[in-house]
C-alpha cells in the first residue's frame, strides 16, 4: 500500500500547493467535474459578485471558503453545478474612485470638465482595474468557479434583467413609497448604504448640542409642581443635531433620577432675567450646570445654555436633589 510523503520542511508546503492546482489545471479536473455530472439535477451557482476595483483581501478567503464547501458537496452528490464568477460594477465606490483620480470635488466638474461619457468610460475601466489579481487569488486558494464566462453588472443584459425583476415585483403590488433617514454624501450627491458608510468610519471627537425641549401640556406643568405659565423644558444632549427636525417623541429612562433646575436666563439670552425650568438626568447634573457659572459663557451658548446669574438645585425635604416620579415621566 503506498504510503503518503511525509513533509519536513514548511517551505515545502505552498510548492506542493500550486503543484497540485497546477495538476488539476493541466488535466481539467474542473472542467471535468461538470462534464461528468451534465446530466444531474442542476444547481446553479452565481457568485455574489465582488468589486474588482479593490484588491482581494483575507475577509475573502473566509467567505469563499464558505461558498466552494457547498458547491463542492452538492456536485460530488451527483447534481449539475454551473459555477459562474462575476463582477460588481455598480455603485457609488466606484465612481468616487474615479473622481479622486480625476481630482473632481462636485458632481458638476464631471460634466463640465470630461463630460459623462467620458467619465462612465473610465468607470468602467476602473471596476476591472484587479481583476487580473481576482483571478490569481481564486486559482490559488483553490475556488473551483468559472472564470472564463464571468457575468458583469455593467453589461446591458444583466441591468435589463434587473428591471425585468423589478416589474414583476411592482405588478404583483410589492413595491411601496416610504420615507428613512439614511446617510447622505455631499460630495456624491447621493444617498449612501450603510456599508458604503463603513469604509470610512473612524473614530471621533465631534462637537455635541444641548437642546431644550419644551413642556407644552399644562397638565404635565401641574403634575410636576409649577405653574403652566412658567417655562419649563427637558434638556437633551446630541452629537447629530442635523436630526433635530424629524424627532416625533422623547424618551426618558425608566431607571433614571431626574432633577428640576431653575435657572435665571442672563443678559444675552431672550427674556434675560426670567426664570426657566429644566430638567435633566441627576448623574449628569454637575457635568451640565457647572459650566454655566463663572467665566463660562462661550461654552454655554454653544450648547445651548449661557452664563446664568443663578442657578439653583431645587431640595427636597429630604435635602437631596428632587426626583421625578417614574409615574411623571
């Protein structure tokens, strides 16, 4: 009975890798594998297309690793498995890689510079900048797919096909109108994928507002202990001010001890020398109120606040800070 070699040496191990796939090329294991099972029961296969714009990374190895364990299993079963490669030519990515090269700030310079034929020309050129790459890294991990008949999103066929889709689900009455914040690139023009958002995302320090919320029911002015004259409001803290207009509701923690503050409204503020009423989380009360004294007076405007001639934390009998009742908030 033959026996295996053993290997000694690590250095042997990638020779003998690129050995066997060298054997498999030479004598059409692949093509072979589905000349041998033309008859079975198909199951088809279409790569969910990469970008080959970008180079192939490790994340890619995991994912295709995944995908050949299946198809593999389905044609050593018997069954027909057409395995076609393809290629990701659309989205924004793409075309701000192009625009980088070109130096091209504004959607307008494409017309006004290279005009949009031109620029969809070098799109295109640059989805199949690595694609040369694609094709060495899918031989050399062994990803059994068909790389000489590849499918790409750019073609006229598969867009058509798309809108053919696309009918289908809106005669059948699947299609609808809505509305969602997402994510929107000036640069671009356009509104981004949460995906397309991630190939950026670092860290930060951003600037952050502090906004009042103002009480308007008169019965929750009384449940809370003051008069529905008096101006009173919740204080809420956000680094996305720009979603400020769509907000519908607020929400308040359950857990939480809230205090109420009065605050005499300085010189530079409407109503200067008024008294408002505010209300804010008791953990946070020292971190929102201490640099509103003294010499902070560009800071609290910035948030929203200002230098107050009084602030003072309302007592409890108790002598602590007074707490909202949860059945108040």
């Amino acid at each position: 009975m033959p026996e295996f070699r053993d290997i000694n040496s690590i250095k042997e191990r990638p020779t003998r890798e690129e050995d066997l796939i060298q054997f498999w090329k030479d004598r059409r294991i692949f093509e072979q594998s589905g000349e041998l099972t033309r008859d079975g029961r198909p199951f088809v296969f279409y790569e969910g297309p990469p970008t080959a714009n970008g180079r192939p990374g490790i994340h890619h190895v995991l994912s295709r690793v995944f995908k050949d364990i299946y198809i593999r299993y389905f044609g050593q079963r018997g069954f027909h498995v057409p395995r076609r490669a393809g290629w990701d030519c659309h989205g924004l990515p793409v075309e701000r890689e192009v625009e980088k090269a070109l130096g091209i700030e504004s959607k307008s310079e494409i017309e006004e510079k290279y005009g949009i034929g031109k620029f969809n020309t070098l799109c295109r050129e640059s989805v199949l900048k690595y694609v040369d790459e694609w094709n060495r890294f899918s031989e050399r991990m062994a990803f059994w797919v068909d790389l000489n008949d590849p499918y790409f999103t750019m073609d006229d066929d598969f867009i058509e096909s798309v809108w053919s889709l696309l009918k289908i689900i809106w005669d059948r009455g699947l299609i609808y109108q809505g509305y969602r914040v997402v994510p929107y690139d000036p640069v671009l023009g356009a509104t981004m994928s949460d995906a397309e958002v991630d190939q950026g995302y670092k860290e930060t320090d951003d600037p952050s507002v502090t906004v009042r919320f103002r009480i308007r029911s008169s019965e929750a002015a009384r449940k809370l202990g003051w008069s529905p004259d008096q101006k009173a409001g919740f204080l809420v803290w956000t680094t996305t001010p720009w979603t400020l207009p769509s907000n519908t509701a607020l929400a308040l923690a359950a857990e939480e001890t809230y205090v109420i503050v009065e605050r005499i409204r300085p010189e530079d503020e409407v109503d200067a020398g008024t008294t408002e009423i505010l209300i804010c989380a008791e953990a946070l009360y020292e971190q929102v109120f201490s640099g509103l004294q003294g010499g902070a007076q560009k800071n609290a405007r910035q948030t929203g606040g200002g230098s107050a001639a009084k602030v003072e934390k309302e007592k409890a009998k108790s002598g602590g800070a007074q707490p909202i009742k949860k059945s108040d908030a």
